[in-house]
C-alpha cells in the first residue's frame, strides 16, 4: 500500500536556509532548461522531445549527479502524461516551467529516495544529499549531508521503503514542505467492522450527502468553500483582464490558483478522512460513489453544473477516498446516479418533480432535502435497505476540520412512508 509523509522543513541556521534555496533555485532552473529544450522540439515537426542535452556536467556541481537524474527524469514523466492525456482528447497545454526569471522561479526539487534520510522522535530530521561544489562553498564534510529539523508527525513512520522525496518551498505559507511517498505492509491495514453499504451524492451546495444502510445519514456543507472558491476565481479572471498584451499569467495569479487549490484540497482531504473514520464505525465495508459526468448530464440548472464542475476535481477527490477507504479495508466503487437527485422516492416520478434549493418537491406530497434523498434513492439502487432513515448529522468547515453543527437538517414528520424518513427544507 502506497501513501505518504507531508511534513515541514526548517533550516537550522541562516546559511542552511540559503543554502538550501540555492539547491532549490538550480532544481528549477534545470527543469526550465530541460523543459524548454522539449518544447521546442515538440514544436519541430522533425524533432524528437526525449532527445536533450547532457545537464549532469553543468548542474551537478550544485545539485549532485542523483537530484540531476530525477528532475530529468520527473520532467520526462510529466511529457508522458501529456502525450497521454492528449491521446485521450483531454490535455490541457504542454508541461509548465517552474515560474520564469521575471517573476521568480518556484523553489523545488527532487531527490532520489537514496540521498536522503528521514529521522523521527522528539528531534525529527532530515539530511538531503547536496553537490561538491556547494558542499565546499558551505563548510561541508565529502560524506556530510545538509541537516534540517521536521516539525510535523508522520502519518505513517514506519514503512517499508520510501520512495522519491519532493521538497519545495510554500509561498502561501512561507515555509517549507516535503512530500515523503512510502509504501506500508498490507498487514496494517484495518478490516470492516460488518458488510453494510454507503453510498454518496456529489453535489454543489452540499458536497457530500451520505446514506448507509445502517439508516444513518450524513449532510457535509458547501456553501461556504464554493463562495471562497468563486470569489478567488473571480479575482484571478480580474487580474488576467489587465495583463499585458501576449502575458498569460502573472506571479500573484499563480499564488491565487495556488492558494484556491491548497484550500479546496485541505477540505477535501479532511472531508475523505472524516467520512471514512464515521463510515467505518458504522461497519461499511462498501462505499458507492455516483459519477459526476451524471451530475453534469442531468442536474437541474446550469449554474449549479458550472459551480459543480468547476469545483470537484473529481478523480482527485474518488482518489483520495478510496485510498483513505483503503486503510480501513474498505471498497469504492463509482457507479451512474443519473435522475437520482430528481426522483421522488414516494411514487418515483422525475418528471414532475421540482428542486427549489435544497428541498426536493413531487405533487405527490413528498417533501425532503434534495441531496439527502438522492443519496438515499443512489443506495436503494445498489442494495437493499430497510432500516428508516435517524436524524442526519450536518457538517461545517471550520478552514481546519469539520464540525457537527447545530442547524442539521430535521426529519419531515408529515412523511407517511417509514421506509423513507427523508428530511425537509
């Protein structure tokens, strides 16, 4: 099982920290070098983009014959899976450089999982193997390696093999991070308490609404994260309208897209793992996830579509849950919702049905919250359930963890059908 370490680095001293951006610094000027020698014979009708230069000669000296290795090969892997993704119709632009020398290169690098170490225990560490040159300039022994303390606990300290570390420096945060990739013995993993089911609705004002079989119900809010991301959204398309003619992007509209992304994915992360953790106390062992293609296909106006597909990075998100659900040795499947979140689930009507924000109306007297009952309607589809629906449980983004609120959903009382306890407005 493969996951990972993300931890904060901190120089121990002035020199560590300058020392330390330099490395960085030459890692991003060789990938910018490599980066453009490939885009310039991709654009060559005759050239080949995996025939470049010889950099080990020019960037060893700082970075060391390994770190050159794996940027090389990293930025050889990106080319891949643009060529990848262009096959599939879905490729957004070519492989990016690391900033450029106008706005200030990103601080980044990578290393090879044999030039570093990591330490952990009340004084955590990390050694990262530099070149000669630097190691002359700076006072370092031939076998020394720069030290630098972790601030941080580890997910997941011990491991069988780590593997290629990223190190880069945070703009938004002003510090600097790693990225430890490990690979864990499966015999870590839990096993599911029972064999009960979930299944999830995906949606624009709720992110997620979950149903198990165990009738329990769980409501995690939206609004607040989709206003942010639009306002930073509206913000970066601000900025870009008083570029310079030619100019894409600036560095302030690079550390906006940044910071809107870190945000989203924060909650999203925390969101994974909060589901999970309640699911598995529940006994799920299942977690069914409708597709978004059918959100986009069949929801109910367009500016929810635009909100719901601007949002969700999908794959990442179904990612993120299954290898969270993984831990707890529990499955995620992704299957069609379609019309689920306009079906009625008393007399199972789509045409007559109407969704006015989050409540769910059919003629026939059914009055509920619209995800909630989706997901609801999204289970029964999937297996059988018979349990009545308890009181959902409502959950806020605090910008750190989330939170049961106050203001969860109440059950309808008026609703006739005990087998369907949905909830209203």
């Amino acid at each position: 099982m493969k996951r990972s370490n993300t931890f904060e680095v901190i120089p121990q001293s002035d020199e560590d920290e300058e020392l330390l951006r330099r490395v960085l610094d030459a890692s991003a000027a060789l990938w910018n070098e490599i980066n453009y020698e490939r885009r310039e014979h991709y654009a060559d009708p005759d050239g080949d983009v995996w025939d470049i230069c010889e950099y080990r000669g020019r960037y060893s000296g700082v970075l060391g014959a390994s770190a050159v290795q794996q940027i090389e090969r990293k930025n050889r892997e990106a080319w891949k899976s643009f060529f990848s993704l262009k096959k599939k119709g879905e490729a957004n632009g070519n492989p990016g450089f690391w900033s450029n020398s106008k706005d200030g290169r990103e601080l980044r690098t990578y290393i090879r999982n044999t030039s570093y170490s990591v330490e952990w225990g009340e004084y955590s560490r990390l050694e990262i193997l530099v070149g000669k040159d630097l190691k002359d300039e700076y006072g370092l022994g031939h076998r020394e390696r720069l030290r630098l303390e972790v601030r941080g606990d580890a997910n997941w300290k011990e491991y069988e093999k780590q593997g290629r570390l990223e190190l880069f420096y945070d703009e938004q945060a002003q510090m600097f991070r790693a990225l430890q990739p490990v690979t864990i013995d499966d015999s870590r993993l839990a096993s599911p308490l029972a064999s009960e089911e979930a299944a999830l609705d995906i949606g624009a004002n709720s992110l997620v609404a979950c149903t198990t079989t165990t009738g329990q119900q769980y409501l995690y809010e939206g609004r607040d994260l989709f206003e942010r991301f639009r306002e930073t959204t509206q913000e970066i398309a601000r900025l870009q309208s008083l570029l310079e003619e030619r100019r894409h992007s600036s560095h302030r509209i690079r550390r906006l897209y940044d910071r809107r992304t870190k945000r989203r994915d924060h909650a999203q992360d925390a969101l994974a793992r909060d589901l999970i953790e309640r699911l598995y106390d529940e006994g799920v062992s299942t977690v069914y996830v409708g597709a978004l293609t059918d959100v986009l296909d069949t929801h109910w106006s367009v500016e929810t579509n635009a909100k719901t597909h601007n949002f969700w990075a999908f794959r990442a998100f179904v990612n993120r849950l299954a290898c969270t659900a993984e831990e707890y040795g529990m499955s995620v499947e992704v299957r069609s919702e379609a019309w689920t979140s306009q079906e009625c689930p008393n007399c199972g009507s789509t045409a007559d049905t109407t969704r006015h924000r989050d409540t769910l109306t059919c003629p026939c007297g059914f009055e509920g919250h619209a995800d909630l009952t989706a997901s609801e309607t999204f289970l029964r589809r999937q297996t059988t359930v018979t349990r009545p629906m308890a009181r959902p449980v409502c959950l806020k983004w605090d910008n750190h963890e989330w939170l049961e609120s106050s203001r969860s959903p109440c059950p309808n009382e008026e609703h006739t059908n005990p087998q369907v306890a949905s909830v209203g407005r």
